[in-house]
C-alpha cells in the first residue's frame, strides 16, 4: 500500500470531483474511478480516519458517494464503483458547487481537500469559477487540480489553486496510477501544514501560527475591532496568506481584516 510520510488528519474531509464530459471514453472515466480508489485507501479512507465522497460532473453535478458512504472503505469502494458518466460539457463550476454543499455537512473544523480531475477545457467562462473557488476558501478548502493529457489549459484551472505546484499534470488517462504517490503525497505535505492552523492554539488575547518550514517567514498582525483581540499570522512563504486568514477565521469564527505585511523577518 502506497504511504506518505505526513498522512492526512484522520477528520479531513476530501472530494473528489471527477470529470464525467462527454470527451471521456468510458475506459477513461473507469480509469478515474480506479485512481480515485487506489487514493482513498491511501488516505485511509475510514468512519474513524479520513472521510470521502465524490462528485460527478459535466453538464450538471451529481454527488456519487456521500461523506456517510465512507464509514469504511469497502463501503466507499462499492459506491464508488457504482459511480456512472454524465456527459455533455466540462461545468466545472457546478462541481465546485456541488462541493461547497456537501462541505456544509462535514465538521466545520476539520481541514478540507478538493481533488478535481479535468481532461480539457472548461465549458465556463472565469468569471463563474471565480465565486465558488471563494466559497470554498472561505471554508478552509484547498484546491488541487489532477491535469489529465494535452488538452487541458492551464491558464484556465491556474486561477483554482493557490500555487502552481498545486496542478498536477498527467499524460493520459492510462498513466493515473503511476500518479497515486505523487498526488497523494504532495496533498498530504500541503493539508499537513494547514492542519497546524486549523488546531493552532490561541487565547482570547493572542493567537499564534507558525508552520516552521522555511527560514524565512512573513508576518501580519489582526485586530478584531469588537473583542480588541490581536491575531498575530506567522506563516511561510510556502503557505499563501490569503488560505491562512481564511482558514483562520473560519476556526475561530470571526472576520479577521487586513493584509499581509510583505517584509521579510530573518
């Protein structure tokens, strides 16, 4: 069984949006759904462990297996094998959607995992991506974009992630399951280091992250006008900003203004 040296939270809540348009042969789309297994028992997909679920997209959205579906993975498994095509166009946006609904039931804590698979390009214009994308980041949800063959563009799916690396490209359909350790592996390193903000201690008066992974760290210092409490941001460069003011806000429940003070502490 594949292993990553940083496994993800046992409440992690991780989607998988698969791309069901009417360009995925029906060998490819089974292809996705082996992937999208192999992973989940990977991420030890379980009541107690990580918990999954995945949507279907093309010309609309259908949530094939439901974060209760995974109470263990052979539930999850049958589930997912019984997961059938959609077609019509690539509507990304309704997957995103889709996802940000089916988030609402999971623990509002937890740290959350967007997994989408596209083969091509997108049947949306950007301005339609734009708001779910914040929806979910607004929910402490990363996105990560499985690139599959030469007709995906890029420029269409960079506004998504927070960082390039973020897009994982893959030749083919036939070559996903080369690709289970690399996703697996990148997703559980960056979800390792939002997990510290998710469970970052913090008092009334003082709150404290810092994901120590480079030497070199940017700071930013919140107030909430209502409580007067200071929120002190200690992050990486590694780590966008914006994800971690979101997430922590999420957590603590409150709005927290501000933008990133940009200087470079040693």
């Amino acid at each position: 069984m594949t292993d990553f040296s940083t496994p993800l939270s046992k409440d992690t809540g991780v989607i998988f949006l698969l791309d069901s348009s009417e360009e995925v042969e029906t060998n490819d789309f089974k292809r996705q759904r082996e992937f999208v297994i192999s992973l989940a028992k990977a991420f030890k997909v379980s009541e107690n462990g990580v918990r999954a679920s995945v949507i279907t997209y093309g010309k609309y959205s259908r949530p094939s297996v439901q974060f209760k579906d995974t109470t263990d993975f052979d539930k999850f498994l049958r589930a997912t094998m019984r997961t059938s095509q959609i077609r019509g166009p690539r509507r990304m946006d309704k997957a995103l959607e889709m996802a940000i609904r089916m988030f609402r039931y999971h623990q509002p804590l937890a740290p959350k995992t967007v997994i989408l698979f596209t083969s091509g390009p997108r049947a949306t214009d950007g301005d339609q991506l734009k708001g779910p994308r914040e929806q979910l980041e607004k929910l402490g949800a990363r996105i990560y974009v499985v690139a599959i063959g030469p007709s995906v563009v890029y420029r269409q799916v960079e506004g998504l992630v927070n960082s390039s690396s973020d897009i994982i490209q893959v030749p083919s359909f036939i070559a996903l399951q080369s690709k289970i350790h690399a996703v697996g592996r990148h997703v559980s390193l960056q979800q390792g280091k939002l997990r510290k903000i998710v469970y970052a201690r913090h008092t009334p008066a003082l709150g404290e992250i810092d994901t120590h992974t480079h030497t070199h760290t940017q700071t930013d210092r919140q107030t909430d006008r209502q409580t007067g409490r200071i929120i002190v941001i200690k992050h990486s460069l590694s780590v966008p900003y914006r994800l971690l003011r979101n997430t922590f806000s999420h957590v603590l429940g409150f709005q927290i203004q501000g933008e990133t003070n940009r200087k470079s502490l040693a």
